[in-house]
C-alpha cells in the first residue's frame, strides 16, 4: 500500500468541512498510513471525536491535558512524517500565521518538525478578504504547502471559491507530493493504454473494447515509483487523479505512432494499448448513406508502434508488450516476443476468466528469454504493481540502474 507505515497527524479545526475528515481518514488507513488525531475544541461542534477515534483507531487530542494527563505536544509533533490541517478554518489560519498558541492544535502545530500542509475551508468573501490571502501568504513563507480549496457549493448557499479539497484529492496530493518512492527517479517511462478509433465517416469508427484500466494501473506504479511517466491514451474513460503524470490523449494508430515515437526516449516502455491493426483506406469526408445490401470498407495496415520502438531498442532500454490471445496462447506470445524484440510480453487470455476488456481483474502471464512468470487473477492495479516489479528486477539485472 502506498502509505504503508506512514505517519499522519490530522488537525481539524472548525468549519463544516470537517465533516470531511471521517472519509479522509477512512482513505489513509486503507491507504495504509498511521493516523493520529488532534482537533480544536470548535471542531468537536462539527464532528464527532468518538468516530475519528474508532477510524483511526487512536485517541483523539483534543485538551491540554485530558483526566490528569499532559497531552505531550512535543511528542504528538514529532510523532508524525506529515501533519495535516483539514480542514483550516480562517481563524485558524490567522493563528497559525502569528504563531499564536491557545489550543493544543497550535502548540502540535508549532512543534512539528515534519513537513505541514494545509487544506482551508472558508466562504468565498472570506477566503478573498486581503487578510486571509496575507495570511496565508505568510503561511507559504513559513515553509507550510496549501491544498489548494475548490471552486463550488459553500456553506452559505453561495458557490464559489473557498471549498475545502475532497479527501480524494487531497489524498493523491499528499502522495503525489511526499510520498512517492525514488526507485526510479530520473527515468523517464511510456505507457500506452486504450483502444484506437480509426473512422470512417465523421459518425463511425472501428474501435475495440479496450477499457484502459491496465494501462492507466501501469502508469500510476511507474508514477509512484519515482519515474516521469507519459502515458498516451486512446479514447476511454479512465482519468488520473496525479496532477504530475502526463497523459496525451489521442484518437488513431497514426497519432499513438508519432507520439510514442516523439519519447522513444524512454527508458522503459510499456505497450498495453489494444492498437487497431487495420483502418479504413479512406476516411469519407460526410456520412456515408445507406445504399444497397452491401458495404465494403477497404482497409489498410496500421504501423506497429510496439516493433517499431524494439527493433529500434537503444542499449539500455527496456520494451515491453502486451498479447492478447485467444487462442495458442504462449506460443503466439513467445512468437510476437521474438518478433518485435522486446524485452518481455505480457500475455493476456481471453479464455481466462477474470483477465480481459473491461474488467477490473485481469490475469497474466510475464514472459521472456529467462522464462515464464505466472501472476493470479488480481486488480488490476496489483497486476500493474507486479509487472512493475519484474521489469524493475530485469531492468536492474541488466544493469541500467545503479545497484543500490
Ligand atoms: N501494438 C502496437 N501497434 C500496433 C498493434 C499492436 O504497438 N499497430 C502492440 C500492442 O500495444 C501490444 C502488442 O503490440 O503491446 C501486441 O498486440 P496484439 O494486438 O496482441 O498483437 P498484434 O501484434 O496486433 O498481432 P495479432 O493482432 O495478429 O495478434
């Protein structure tokens, strides 16, 4: 998991945001990170301490010292790899933007030593108000990172600015931010996912069932293995909560050529996308109208990007491919392996149930020179993290990063 024994320290202030914070920290633990809880007496009026407590399955601080015992603020800071103030109310943020220190919150928050990011809540004339906009531009010359708050429905009714991020969001910011390892930092990673479409009037396409999940599971691991990932996607509905990793959307075999030729420069490449192999000859400029029993659409061959980019391997890089089969399954694998000279393929079958389209499971096989690795049916996110492991032990074998 990838906040496995991460520390988080939540501050919730008051505002009606922090109703919120039950979901975010429902995420983090599944997340796998370890919550503690601190709250300000006004955030007690907003959410319930007895629920943060069973969710984070700690004790929630709230007073200076609770039944005769000192709240040990020192310790509660250091405790922590992040402390998270969400949400952040305006009269906390100016407290916090002139060190004051009446709560227990203020006194965690001043003697934290790990790295402080906050999440504000407030209505949109607030948020505006000159105050709250020095306040918080202290706050960032303070060293403390911002989530940055939404534009939508407020407390008042109105909409506007001044909404605090949703636990998601903030989730995927805290990681994209902290949390990423640095395995692969400084190489550079391509993806492709999804199917093609490939027209053939201005109405109709020839396209396939491809939903994009593994390729988009692929580049998320990459992602948060430290690598600069490019991801190019042909239509599907798949999005990427990570504002860092870069997807290019295209639409044909011919567009997901020349840009997965423009960062041939990869490092690692990873093909999952189900390219059409075929597309119409010509592409009619109106729609073409219903005119006899028969209609024949002549097609042509598409290139194939995947033995392009590995017969045209630089040393040092590493390609691989996906296969779908349906038949001869390995031995069609091994065949496409040799073909395109890639550095492993990794075999889909559609005679396996839970692999294929549009499943969230998928089930695998890794194949190269050395032999065969058989994965079970998994998400397909744990299919992504696993390929991504064997590619990083073939990739380390092979010498192209330095042994740590
Ligand atoms: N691929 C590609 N460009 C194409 C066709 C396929 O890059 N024009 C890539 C796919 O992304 C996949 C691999 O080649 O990684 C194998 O795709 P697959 O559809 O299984 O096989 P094909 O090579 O197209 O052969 P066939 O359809 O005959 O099985």
């Amino acid at each position: 998991m990838v906040l496995n024994n991460k520390k988080i320290l939540i501050g919730i202030t008051g505002s009606i945001a922090a109703y919120k914070s039950i979901i975010l920290i429902r995420l983090l633990i599944k997340a796998g990170a370890e919550v503690k809880v601190v709250m300000t007496d006004a955030a007690r009026e907003f959410v319930s301490p007895l629920v943060l407590s069973v969710l984070s399955k700690n004790k929630v601080h709230i007073l200076w010292h609770e039944q005769n015992e000192w709240n040990n603020h020192v310790a509660l800071g250091r405790w922590a790899d992040l402390m998270l103030i969400a949400p952040l109310s305006c009269n906390t943020l100016s407290k916090l933007a002139a060190g004051a220190c009446d709560n227990l919150l203020l006194a965690v928050y001043l003697s934290a030593t790990c790295p402080v990011v906050v999440a504000p809540s407030m209505d949109e004339d607030m948020w505006h108000h000159p105050a709250a906009k020095k306040n918080i531009s202290l706050l960032k010359e303070y060293g403390i990172t911002m989530i940055d708050v939404n534009n939508g429905e407020l407390a008042s009714g109105l909409s506007g600015e001044g909404r605090m991020a949703e636990p998601e969001e903030m989730i995927h910011f805290l990681i994209e931010r902290f949390f990423r390892s640095t395995q692969l930092k400084g190489k550079k990673v391509l993806v492709t996912a999804g199917p093609t479409y490939e027209a053939i009037d201005p109405v109709r396409f020839i396209g396939n069932r491809s939903s994009g999940k593994m390729g988009f599971a692929l580049a998320e691991s990459f992602y948060l293995a430290g690598a600069e990932v490019v991801l190019v996607s042909g239509p599907t509905h798949q999005r990427t909560a990570y504002k860092g990793l870069s997807v290019i959307q295209v639409q044909t075999a011919e567009q997901m050529f020349h840009v997965c030729d423009e960062h041939r420069d990869a490092d690692i490449i990873v093909m999952s996308a189900a390219v059409a192999d075929y597309t119409p000859s010509i592409t009619a400029n109106q729609k073409i109208k219903k005119n006899g029993d028969e209609l024949n659409v002549t097609l042509r061959h598409t290139k194939d990007i995947l033995q392009h980019l590995g017969t045209n391997k630089r040393p040092g890089q590493f390609v691989a491919g996906f296969a779908l089969e349906t038949e001869n399954e390995k031995e069609n694998a091994i065949l496409k392996l040799t073909k395109k000279k890639l550095d492993c393929i990794i075999l889909n079958s559609l005679n396996d149930e839970g692999a294929g389209f549009e499943k969230d499971t998928n089930k695998v096989t890794i194949i190269d020179q050395k032999g065969m690795l058989e994965l079970a049916t998994q998400p397909k996110q744990e299919i992504a993290k696993q390929i991504l492991a064997y590619i990083m032990m073939r990739f380390t074998e092979n010498d192209h990063l330095p042994k740590q």
